[in-house]
C-alpha cells in the first residue's frame, strides 16, 4: 500500500490595526475550544491566554497539559472545560507527551488508518514545566521538528503548588520559596533565564516567538503561524497570576501591556527561514519599570536600589531590541533617582518577626 | 513505504532482535528509542528496518527514557501502536510514566533486557530493574530464550490490546542470557500474525472528531473507585490471557502455559522456583542430578503480573521443598534477599501442605548460575528435606560452605 500524503491545515491570519486590538475584534474565531465553568481565579492570565489560543487553532486540534495550574484547576474530573480532545500528562513530559501524539498522527495518516487533515496539535505547559523539569523534553520536541507548538503559559513562577519560584521568576520576586528577609532584602537574587531566545538559538529550524495577553490579536496570529509552521514551533506567553503576583483582579491585560511597555518582556518573533529575529514589534509607548512593579504586591518590598537593579535590565532588553533609550529610562537605571516601594519599610518591620 | 514482511522461515538470532522482529510483525507505529546496554540491539535492529523501508514506524530517539515512556504514552492515546524498551537505571529513570501509562489504560509495549542497577551497574542481568515496578499496573512476564521472547512480544500486545484488558506490558528477558545469545527463532506467515493480532483500536483515543478528556484531575473520594477499576483489569486479564494463549498454540502451533513452567516435577520432592534464563542451564543441571537419583525439578514462572497465586499454591503445594532463586535485590525486604520469596510465601500461606521455601540468592551482578551452584543448592534443599525445616531462611549462593 502506498503511503498516504499527510494534509496540513493552514490557517488565516487576523486582521488588527494596532497589533492588539484590545476588546472586541469582528475577526475572532467563534468556536470555543476552551469553554468557561473551569476553577482558575478572576482574572487568572493563563486561561484567558488558553482561551484565546484555542479559537486560534480552532477544533481540529488536540491539547496537552502537562501538570501546572491550567491542569488542576481546568481539569477537574467528569467536568472538563475542553471541548476538543484534550491530554493530561507528567510536569516532565511536556515535550515528549506531545511529540508523541505528533508521532502518532504522521504514522496513522500515512498508513491509512486515520482519515483527516492533520490536527493543530498543542501543548500547554507553564513556566515551571518549560524552563526547569520538562525543559530537556521539550527541547527533544523541537530539535526532533514534530509538527506541533508548544506554549510556554509563563506566570513566573510555579503557582499550582502555592507560588513558587521557577527559574522564570524574576529578579526581586517574592515568592515561598524566594522570600524576602534581613538577610535577602530582594527576595530572589537570580534573573529569570532566557528561555524564549534559548529556544530559538538552539532550535533554529523551529518558529518561536514571545507574545503576551496584553495583546490578544497579535497573539492568537503567533499561535497560528507556530500552527501553520511545517515542524515545531514554541511560543512563550506572559500569563499574569492575580494570586502569585498580588493585585487587582482587573488588571491582568493592563499588566500584559505594561510588562511590554516597560522593557520587562521584550516581544519578538524568530524567523526560521531567514534565521534571524525580528525584534520590529514596538509598544505604543514606553515606561519605567516602576509604573509595572507598583501594582504588584510581590514586588511589594522592593528598595529604591533593587528597582534600580531591575531597570538596568531592562534597559539591557530595549537595547537588544534595537531601542534608543530616552533620557528618564536612563535616569530610573540609578537609585539615587528612585523611592524604595511604599511597602518596603514595613515589609522589612514584618520579616524581622518571623 | 509500508510494512513489508517475508515468508515464514527459521532464522538464527538474539533475544533482542528476536523483540524487533515481533516489532516490526506487529506493524508498531510509532518506536521511542534511547540507547542503553544490553536493550540497545532491539533498538538498532528496528533503526535498521526503518531505514531499510522494511517497517513503516515513526523511529525517534528520545532524549531519555522518560521521554521514551511520555512518547509512548502519548502516541498510544492517540491510537497507535507503540513500541519501546529499557535496561537497569533506565528502567527506573522512566518509573514516574508507570502508573500513568496503565492509569489511563494505554497497552504501551516495552521490551525490557535486565541489567543490574547501580551499583554495581555492570552490564549483567537481575531482574531488580523490572520487579520495582511490579505494582504499577503493567502486564510482566520473563522469556527464557529468544523464540519464546517473540512470542511473548506477539502476544502482549494481543492482551494488552484487548478490549476487557487495556494494560501495558513489560515483556522482560534476562540481558545477556537471552539477549545476546543467538538460537534458532521461527518467524511466521504474515497471515497467521494477521489471523492472531487485530490491528490496535483503542475506545477513547484523542480524535478530534469525538473529543474526550484524558486524566484529568481527581479528588480524594474519586480515587478509590478509580484504582478499582485498575485493579480489576489486572485481575480480569487472567482468563483472557489463557484464552490467548491457547488461540496462539493453535495458530503458531506453539504451547505455553501462561502462568507455569514444570520441569521434571512428576515425583520430586525439591524444586526450584525461578523466572527467566536461568531455568535454561537449571533444566540441564536437574538432568544430570535426576541422573544421580535425586528427586529434583524446576518450576518456571512465567507470568509475574498478574501473579498466578492459586497456581502457584497448587503446584508448590505438592513439593517438600522449595528453592526460590531470586536474581534480584530485595533489601531488607521479607526474607533480606530478593522480593521473589514473599510473592512466593505469600501464594502458599493458604496451602494447608506447606513447603518449607528457601531464598537463594544466585545469579546476582548479573553472574552465571553454573551447575556447581545447582547441585549446591539442590543439596541445601535434600538437607531441608531430611532435617524437617531450613537451615537459614537466605542463602547468598557462593559465599557458604
């Protein structure tokens, strides 16, 4: 018998005239992969991420969710939110899980014992899953070229367990495993690894991109060019946790801009036919990242030289981006210009009688 | 390219290329490979095939074993039929897929050549690998040489696949003693394996055309009727495991009983009790010994899950002694030696004829069982006999007088 042509789905991209349209776009998808009646908190910044990427890909698409939040609070047993078929899997296999469902459906196609276009197959993995247990998993999905994507949902930390930190967690996150006392004042010392440009320097053949639920227009269009991408494709996600990142359950989309806007989450795209980046996508205006941490309680403890310490960074990304930095940036990058967070003093009164 | 499969012939063949052509006769889907001694030959032999366009199987080289077992499980839910395997430490680098894989009813096949463990992790074969994971809901069984490996491979997947079972299996073979030693394997007709082996359709696949949920979430009160229905297949398997392999003999034209091998059991008294290779050089040590008058016999088990304990109760029951060679670690365990005594003492318990049950700890670093350890256990066995109880519960064959 001869092998059976496999038929892949392309999918159209969405029209938007800001790179974001920030409420209602007459382009949206209608179909809803990932329907409401899950347990994930108000405002909880990876479901509506899982929304949006879902009506991206549409129904002929298969999801796998290796443990994190998006698995014990979406998944409840007899009552799942997912209408398209969806996989549990170990916080580990992120990466293999999927490539073996991509496995599957090349063999069966090919030998005429499923009939169908190829599915959207996509894994959902948070930032603990992505950047430290399942990261060799991953990394196999991608150098091995399966015909899938894989999200990295990134909340910065891992928030399933009770607000840990990951190796995603930024500088001077508070989290329960990187509290701030008189001895760490900062809380965690490390910077976050850089797992979207790790992705792409190692994988180059793969579509890999950055994006944020700030920008939902944009980012459904980077979920279906990683779909429309013949071989693996991994998109990283800026996923607010209202929960781990302490603050108003409103602002996950302002917090999605702001983390852009601040330099914090530069976003970009990895062209694998060209092998370069294309570091082109600018927000409509710029902050300091001050503006960004004010609203977030785990950064509550934060001194003027740590905000500091965080602006440098910052600053690091836009100059990667290509970006010339205006004068206040430059000032904010030195303490001297900088209050410590209103919190600070008595965060550090309450460390003192633990 | 498909899957294309020669005439029946006899070839000469290890235990793990025996495994890669039962592979490759099942028509595997999907093979998650990584190397590791003494398994690796399985592996290279299916990279062959593939290479050749003799199999039409997606071959990928995991990153690890437990991507291997991720792979596996998750092209087996998807509704293929996979293929994978392991040796020693990467059986166990895997162990976290185990219960999810039988969890969620996936018949994963994995060919497992044992290898010590570390230490002393040297290339020989203890079933300490495999037996860790005994508990875990997967089907597991020892071949002896490579014919029987093969068909063993066959018809794993032939249960694992039914309907009423939905189990993985571990179809194991000692590394070395099996693996590596080549003998005379018939390969079948290509239609008797069409006749035997159905193509693989599992219930509940992840087909985007009728959606379904797999493992989700559970709360403490979901668990226990959960871990029922587990149980139950893995109980459920025993009358459809001897229908299969009754349905085997009658197609290939080879018996096996599923559950026990007896050599030379008739009227002995002693008799050994072990899994695996070392049953080959046991026949020809009970031989010789039979030769000399002394009742012995050897009794081979060759499905450890689902245990057969009223078999093992009924055919044990008839002896006065028995000799449990273990090759495997069970430290601290029930006997201090390996973890075969407590299985075996735990089927007898309801015997109102007794054995007395000696543990020997033979074969172990993955050493030769020679004849002069046969005969030194067997007369361990003729003293138990004469003396009324053992001497020791545990032996460490090698290092007594």
């Amino acid at each position: 018998m001869p092998a059976i042509e496999v038929q892949r789905q392309m999918l159209p991209l969405l029209n938007s005239p800001n790179q974001g349209a920030r409420f209602y776009n007459p382009d949206l998808p209608e179909t809803e992969p990932f329907v409401p009646g899950h347990r994930t908190c108000a405002g909880c910044g990876p479901s509506i991420q899982y929304r949006m990427t879902s009506k991206a890909s549409g129904d002929n698409t298969i999801l796998v969710g290796p443990t994190g939040c998006m698995y014990v609070a979406n998944s409840s047993y007899l009552c799942t939110p997912y209408n398209v078929p969806w996989a549990h899997t170990q916080i580990g296999s992120a990466g293999s899980f999927t490539a073996g469902v991509a496995a599957a459906y090349e063999a069966m196609i090919r030998k005429g014992k499923w009939k169908g276009a190829y599915p959207n197959i996509i894994c959902e993995a948070g930032d603990g899953s992505a950047s430290d247990i399942g990261l060799a998993s991953i990394s196999g999905a991608l150098y091995r070229n399966h015909d899938c994507l894989i999200i990295c949902y990134d909340n910065e930390q891992y928030a399933n367990t009770g607000i840990q930190a990951s190796s995603r967690t930024p500088y001077g996150g508070m989290t329960t495993f990187s509290p701030p006392g008189p001895m760490i004042p900062e809380a965690k010392k490390l910077f976050p690894k850089d797992l979207a440009r790790m992705m792409a320097a190692g994988h180059p053949h793969c579509y890999v991109a950055t994006a944020s639920v700030g920008y939902p227009i944009d980012l459904m269009n980077k979920v279906r060019k990683g779909l429309n991408h013949k071989g693996a494709a991994y998109l990283m996600v800026y996923t607010p946790c209202q929960k781990g990142f302490v603050y108003e359950t409103p602002r996950s989309i302002d917090l999605g801009r702001l983390v852009v806007e601040c330099g914090l989450y530069p976003m970009w795209e990895w062209n694998p036919e060209q092998r370069e980046f294309d570091y082109s996508f600018r927000p409509a205006s710029m902050r300091p990242v001050s503006e960004y941490l004010k609203l977030q309680g785990r950064f509550g403890h934060l001194q003027a030289e740590h905000i500091a310490t965080l602006q440098r960074f910052a600053n690091q990304q836009w100059h990667m981006m290509g970006v010339e930095l205006p004068e206040p940036l430059i000032r904010a990058a030195d303490a001297k210009n900088l209050a410590a967070m209103a919190s600070a003093e008595a965060a550090a009164v309450v460390a003192q009688t633990v | 390219m498909a899957t294309v499969l020669g005439k029946k012939k006899t070839v000469r063949i290890n235990g793990c290329v025996a495994a890669a052509q039962a592979a490759k006769y099942a028509d595997v889907d999907v093979i998650a490979a990584y190397p590791i001694r003494p398994y690796t030959a399985t592996m290279m032999a299916l990279a062959q095939m593939v290479a050749n366009g003799e199999l039409d199987a997606e071959y990928i080289v995991a990153d690890s074993e437990h991507s291997q077992l991720s792979i596996a499980h998750g092209a087996s839910s998807s509704g293929a039929r996979v293929f994978t395997g392991s040796s020693g430490v990467g059986v166990h680098f895997a162990f976290e897929l185990y219960s999810p894989i039988s969890g969620s009813r996936m018949p994963v096949q994995m060919m497992i050549a044992d290898r010590t463990l570390d230490p002393p992790g040297d290339f020989g074969s203890e079933h300490t690998d495999a037996l860790a994971t005994r508990d875990m809901g997967w089907l597991m069984g020892w071949s002896c040489d490579a014919q029987e490996a093969f068909d063993n491979h066959l018809m794993g997947y032939r249960i694992g696949e039914d309907p009423r079972v939905l189990l993985p299996q571990m179809v194991c073979q000692d590394g070395f003693f099996v693996s590596h030693i080549t003998s005379e394997v018939d390969l079948p007709d290509p239609g008797q394996v069409k006749e035997f082996l159905p193509p693989y359709k599992h219930p509940y696949p992840l087909d985007p055309r009728h959606p379904v949920s797999h493992g989700p979430q559970i709360m403490p009160e979901q668990g226990p009727p959960l871990q029922l229905e587990r149980a139950r297949a893995m109980e459920g398997s025993m009358p459809v495991i001897e229908e299969i392999h009754e349905e085997f003999a009658k197609i290939f034209g080879r018996r096996y009983d599923p559950w026990i091998e007896e050599f030379m059991t008739d009227d002995a008294d002693v008799v050994f009790f072990l899994q695996g290779a070392h049953a080959v050089t046991g026949r020809y040590a009970i031989r010789h010994m039979r030769e000399r008058g002394a009742k012995v016999g050897l009794v081979r088990l060759r499905t450890f899950r689902p245990y057969p304990t009223d078999r093992v109760r009924e055919v044990l029951s008839k002896f006065k002694v028995v000799g449990v060679i273990e090759t495997n670690m069970g430290l601290g365990s029930v006997s201090s030696g390996g973890s075969l005594y407590a299985e075996v003492c735990g089927a007898l318990y309801e015997s109102d004829r007794r054995p007395l049950v000696h543990s020997f700890m033979a074969g172990m670093g993955g050493e030769a069982i020679v004849l002069k350890e046969f005969y030194w256990m067997t007369q361990k066995m003729l003293e138990a006999q004469k003396r009324g109880k053992i001497e020791k519960r545990t032996h460490w064959v090698g290092f007594e007088d």
